[in-house]
C-alpha cells in the first residue's frame, strides 16, 4: 500500500509505502530513552511499600491488644467485684469472655481483692502477622479496679 503526501508549498513530495516509512519520530534525548522508568522503579519500590505495610498492620494489633487487655481487666474486675461465690472464676471468666482466639490462648488474668478495690489484670501477647518477619514477646498488661459491692 502506498501514500501520498501533499504539502501547500510543493504539491505532491513523493510516494512512500507504510512498511517503509518508520512512523513519526521522536527527538532523541541526549542522556538516552527513559521510556519504562517508572514501571522499573516502581516494582523496586514494591517490596518496600509491602513490608512499611505489615509493620504498620503490626502497630495497628499492638494498639487493638492495648484496648482489648484494658477492656478485658475492666469487665474481670466487675463480673469478680460483683459475685457472692467464686469471684476468681467470675473474673477470669468474664476476662476472657470477648476475647478472640488469637490473643486468648496466650493470655494471663489475675484477680484478687486490693483493698475497697476488686482488682484484675490481664496480660496478652500480641499475635503476629508474619511469624518468622517480626517477634514481639513483649507482654501488653491490662489493669482494672472496680468497687466491691456488700
């Protein structure tokens, strides 16, 4: 297949077949082509992006452990300041009660009176996402105090 181009100036320049003409052209920049920079870049930067995302998702379960040990002494110390009978089980039962499976198979409740005070304190260890990335063995404590009633 050929073409034919036409300018104002000249009338018709030449005849060209399309196999043999290269397209438009670009100016040629002096460092080189670029071009698929930032798709190599990016997927450099995509181990990266990944492992700032599972560190932050472990910020986030150490906040959750936090809020759930405090909750989980807070509801042990009333279920133990208000039982007749058995106010150690009482405790460590309404402890564990809201607990998800993750953190309550390391966690740890002490309940006992201090006092006017019927104390708990629930210590859980934070799951981690990936076992073999992070080790966190550092223990979140939970403290509470509730009234004893008579």
């Amino acid at each position: 297949m050929t073409t034919t181009t036409r300018t104002a100036r000249t009338g018709i320049r030449g005849l060209r077949s399309f196999r043999e003409s290269p397209g438009p052209r670009r100016p040629r920049r002096p460092g080189g082509d670029d071009r698929g920079q930032t798709s190599v870049e990016f997927l450099g930067m995509t181990p990266f992006i990944i492992l700032i995302m599972l560190v932050l998702w472990e910020c986030a379960l150490i906040g959750y452990t936090f809020s759930l040990a405090g909750n989980a002494a807070d509801v042990g110390a009333r279920k133990g300041s208000g039982a007749e009978y058995g106010a150690q089980a009482a405790c460590r039962a309404g402890a564990m009660k809201d607990l998800p499976d993750a953190w309550s198979k390391n966690a740890r409740v002490t309940c006992g009176r201090g006092g006017d005070l019927y104390e708990a304190t629930v210590r859980l260890k934070v799951p981690v996402l990936v076992p073999s990335l992070f080790n966190l063995d550092i223990p979140i404590k939970g403290e509470a105090g509730s009234a004893l009633e008579d």
